[in-house]
C-alpha cells in the first residue's frame, strides 16, 4: 500500500514568505536538510529545483505575517489571527472530509519558529533576505517571542495539536516558558542531526496513521490512540485498551506489538478470550502441561509460555472467573509460572496486553482492584467508538465493500453512492466498527449484481438513527427541564425566581438587578446543566446488559447544540465549560458526565494547580 507522509505546519517568517522571483532558496536548503516535500501549493513551492527523493514527511509553510509577499517599501506586521486560521484549517477538518474516501490527514505536527522580524523592508534587508525586514526593538527579545504568543493560543484553542519549536534561538532562554505553554520539545534548525530528531519526534508526539492500514482511521481520536501506543512501546508495562464492543481494540493491541523495537515486534503474540478460560480447565491452557515419560502423558505449551518473549491478549478480561484472575495476578507479580504436573516454576518474559468494554471499577461481578492496576500499569489506550470518528466512516466502506466483493467471486466492483454513505455516517453504530462491517458484508452479499451501492441496499435497525441526524423538537421549555430525577432542593431557587422576574424587569430597576449578577450567574449555569441532563437522559445507550442505560456525552451534546458535526473533543470541552463552575456540586448523572469529559480531554497541569 502507498504510504501516507505526515503532514507538517511550519509557521515561520524567512520559510514562509513569498520572494519577489518566486523561488525561496532558504525554504529549499530546509526541505533537503530535513527531508521535506514542500506541498504548501505556493509561488515558491512550485518554483522550487530542491527534489527530496525519500522524504519523511509533507510540509506545508505559512509566513504567520502580513503580507506574505513583501516587496521594498513595505511593512511587515505579525499577524496572529491569520496563523491560527491557518492551524485550524489542518485540524478542525470534520467538514469538507465528510464525503471524501480518501481524506487528508491532519497536522500530524506544527514546527514553530521563535523571533518573527517585523518592521519596513529596506534595501539593506532585501540584500540579505528578499521579502525580509529590517526588525524592531523587542522581536529578538526572547520575553516577546511573536512564537511563543502563537505556542500559547494554540495550546489555549487546540491542546491536543502536537507542537513542537523550530529555531535557532538559544533552547535555554526559552526552555521553561515553552514547556509552560505546551510545546513537546525543541529542535535546532542547524543541528546537523536534525531529520533523525524530528523521526523520533514525530513517532513520540505526531499523529500519524498505521502504515500498515490494520487499524483504518485517519480522525484525530483513532491518530492520538495510536500515538498512546507508540509511547508505550518504548517500555514494558502492560497495557490496558478500553472501548466499546466491536471498536478494534484487538487490531489496537496488534499495533502496539507491531510497534515495539525491532527486536521484540518479531516476537510472539498470542490472544485469549478471557470469556472460554472455564474455571476447570484454565491452568492446563494457560500454563501448559508438564510430560510424563513413565506415564505417557504428552506435554503442552501453555499460552503464556507461548507468548514468552512477546505479548500476550486478554480480551475482554470483565468474562475472566475469579480463580484465573488470582493466576493471572501470581504471573505478574512473580514472572513465572508452573505447568501442571511440574515441580518447578519457569521465568517467563510476557508484556500483558488486556481489553475490555466494560467499566471495572465498578463492575458488580467484582473485577480484582489490584489485578487491574497491574494490567494497566503501562498505561490505558482509549479506543473511541464509530460515532466519535464520523469522518473515518468513508474509508471504512471502501475497505469493506473491497473485502466484501473479493470474497464473492463474480460479484461486481460497486460505486458507493453519497446517499449510502450520508446514511452510514448519520447511523448510531452501538456495535461500531464490528457492525458497520457485517451491514456491509450483507449489502455486497445480497446484491451482488448491482453496480451501485444505495441506502435501500442497506438492513438497519429502524430507530438507531444518531441523534446527530436530527435537531431536537423541543414543545416547549418546561417540558424540556422537567426532569424526575432532579430535587427542587438542589436547585437554587432564588437565582431561578430571579431569571424568571429578570426576563419582565423594568428599566428602572437596573440598579437593583446589577446587585444580582452573581445570582443571575449562577441559575444560568444551573438552567443549562438541566438541560444536559435532559439531553444525557434522553441519549442514554440501553442495552440488556445495561438496562438503565449507558452514559453518552458526545450525542448529548449534539442534541443540545444541534450541531451534527460536532466532534467528541469538543463536546468534553463543552461539558467542562458548562459543568466546571459547578464542580463541586454536581450529583449523579452530572457528576459522570464531567468525569467522562475530564478523562477525554483532561486539564492542563496549570490549570489543575489554578483549581488546587
């Protein structure tokens, strides 16, 4: 398969400028010293003579100044609103991928400059850099940074977007305020080394998709779990993967082992369905059995034993019986483990890899405490589920469809029509990635003499349409607040009556109402946690293991706004905005919502020590 290059954001003003001739000599020499093919579709850029003949990555250069093209005479000014539109243009890209089979992936990465030179363009400066200015008092001040004006208000707006500092400033002048604003590292632009560094940056920090094309996605939730899982190759801690049924959580565990050093990605990997380990029969198949020459008895390898040296999966370890539990925990604690029938224990060099989709903590059938902090010891990948990774849904199809015709000799390659496709995005896939697959596989299976691929080819379960599909009908607002399970004492009842009387309040009376803000403040907050809690009811996942139902932030959060390109990220901003002033005094289904929305998209370090 063709490999995909990540693709770079370079916000720089000598990289990023437009010279009078066309060509950017500069913006070249940086393309062959770390390897770049420049795909920014400007002047320079196809003027350009440089041919990187193995590039490591598509970079796209934005001068972050006005005007990109500056002849003598004219003055440069920095420009921050121009940089961020062009950050977010690779982020927020949910929009104008939604038809696309093929889409681009995001900034896997933005490299950003320090001192921007700002000022008039003289003929001294053209000499010495066409399209460059003289500069001003303060540009080269490392305390006035224009770079680190950007870092901040990327990191405000877009903490998940990977941003790494390119210059040839001093790293020390800098290095504490960058780590401040959420910058993962620093590169000198002369380090001779410097195509290695940003390798080794890139597999740390970017978001980039699986070469191999296992795990299908390019959405920013799939990249940033395989980025949890390239991390946690470089040790040997267990790890645990957590996501609804059907999600990929084994093909997740196979790219972690796939991308483990060298040496260890050859290694075995073994999978078990903690579900078939019977209580009866558990020990012979997960620790073998010893021979017996006087007997007769033929030895086994145990599947640990088989996994020695690679990994080992546990799927769904929620099914794991209590006996095999205590084992798996005597295997992690002491590296070893006995065959039946043998004597002696043996070490065994096994990285534990476990799924699940339920929530352990507080499964009634009591999972062990601590078993699960040894199995998620290495860390915790989160796999998101179908309805949080919209825009991967095209090139899931293709996938599928492709699978689907190559398993049915004669059946005729189909064209997957933008209504099929408009109906698979706005289903509400409880059984996800799993379940697109199989309704696909049925389509191709039951049509295969048919060249397009349409909605009626299509067996849904009626009433599953996501709540992203349709804006909420709302009768009227009484009806929408009602909600049983609030208790009128934990509303306050005073700052209610006030926004009931504000809405009829006379003009005379502002004087009297600006002494009330704070209690006009705090019933606003509460009227719109009702209202989540309205939408969180009504969007709740019932299952028959889950009869009550199961909380879904991200469709709540739709049906509130309306907005059907919402993504999860910012819907867990939109809960903490909503329910963070309330922190402390939110219940229930509340209290859950906010948790879920911390753990998607947890605080900054500063602004938790702020909370503290």
């Amino acid at each position: 398969m063709t490999m995909t290059l990540p693709r770079l954001l370079i916000l720089d003003d000598l990289f990023g400028r437009v010279v009078p001739d066309g060509r950017n000599a500069d913006r070249e020499n940086l393309c062959a010293h770390f390897l770049w093919r420049d795909v920014t579709g400007d002047t320079a850029a196809s003027a350009s003579r440089q041919k990187v003949l193995k590039p490591i990555a598509d970079a796209v250069f934005h001068r972050a100044q006005f005007p990109l093209e500056s002849p003598i005479g004219t003055v440069v000014e920095n420009d921050l609103v121009s940089a961020m539109n062009m950050v977010r243009s690779g982020w927020h890209m949910d929009a104008y991928q939604a038809g696309n089979a093929t889409p681009t992936l995001p900034w896997s990465m933005v490299l950003l400059d320090l001192c921007f030179y700002t000022g008039e363009v003289t003929e001294e400066s053209q000499k010495r850099a066409p399209g460059m200015p003289e500069g001003r008092q303060g540009d080269d001040d490392p305390r006035g940074y224009f770079g680190l004006k950007l870092l901040a208000e990327i990191s405000r707006e877009l903490p998940d977007l990977p941003v790494v500092i390119l210059s040839t400033k001093p790293r020390g002048d800098v290095s504490l305020e960058f780590s401040r604003q959420g910058a993962l590292g620093f590169i000198s632009r002369d380090d001779p080394n410097g195509a290695d560094i940003l390798r080794e940056m890139l597999w740390q920090h970017g978001l980039l998709s699986d070469p191999s094309g296992e795990v299908v996605g390019s959405s920013i939730p799939v990249l940033m779990a395989l980025r949890e899982a390239r991390r946690a190759a470089s040790h040997r801690g267990s790890l645990l993967i957590r996501g609804e049924r059907g999600t990929g959580k084994e093909l997740l565990a196979a790219y972690a082992q796939r991308v483990c050093t060298s040496d260890r990605a050859n290694r075995p990997f073994v999978t078990v369905n903690s579900a078939v380990l019977r209580t009866e029969l558990f020990a012979s198949e997960l620790f073998g059995i010893e021979p017996r020459t006087a007997s007769g008895v033929d030895g086994k390898i145990g599947l640990v034993e088989a996994a020695d040296g690679g990994d080992l999966f546990l799927d769904e370890i929620a099914d794991m019986p209590p006996e095999v539990q205590a084992a798996i925990l005597r295997v992690l604690q002491n590296k070893q483990i006995t065959r039946v029938g043998a004597r002696q224990p043996r070490a065994v060099d096994v990285r534990f890899i476990s799924a699940t989709n339920a929530d352990l903590e507080n499964d009634p059938r009591g999972f062990r405490a601590d078993l699960l902090d040894r199995l998620r010891l290495g860390g915790t990948l989160w796999l998101p589920p179908l309805r949080e990774r919209v825009t991967d849904i095209p090139v899931l199809v293709e996938r599928f469809v492709r699978e689907a015709e190559a398993q049915r000799p004669g059946t005729l390659h189909r064209e997957i029509t933008a209504e099929a496709l408009d109906r698979l995005r706005t289903y509400d896939w409880l059984g996800n990635v799993r379940e697109l697959r199989t309704c696909l596989f049925d389509a191709v299976n039951r049509f295969p003499d048919v060249e397009h691929l349409v909605p009626g080819h299509l067996r849904l379960k009626e009433g599953a349409v996501s709540v992203a599909a349709k804006p909420p009908v709302v009768e009227s607002w009484d009806a929408l607040l009602s909600v049983p399970s609030i208790e009128k004492e934990s509303i306050d009842l005073d700052g209610w009556f006030a926004v009931q009387s504000a809405l009829r309040f006379d003009a005379r009376e502002v004087t009297r109402w600006s002494c009330r803000l704070g209690e006009l403040q705090q019933a606003q907050a509460w009227l719109l946690a009702r209202y989540l809690l309205a939408a969180l009811e009504a969007t709740k996942r019932r299952t028959p293991e889950h009869p009550e139902g199961v909380l879904q932030i991200h469709p709540a959060v739709r049906l509130m706004t309306g907005d059907a390109t919402l993504t999860a990220s910012r819907a867990a901003d939109v809960i903490k905005r909503l329910l963070g002033p309330l922190e402390g005094e939110l219940w229930g289904d509340l209290r859950e919502a906010l948790g879920i929305a911390l753990r998607l998209r947890p605080r900054s370090p500063r602004a938790a020590a702020m909370r503290s």
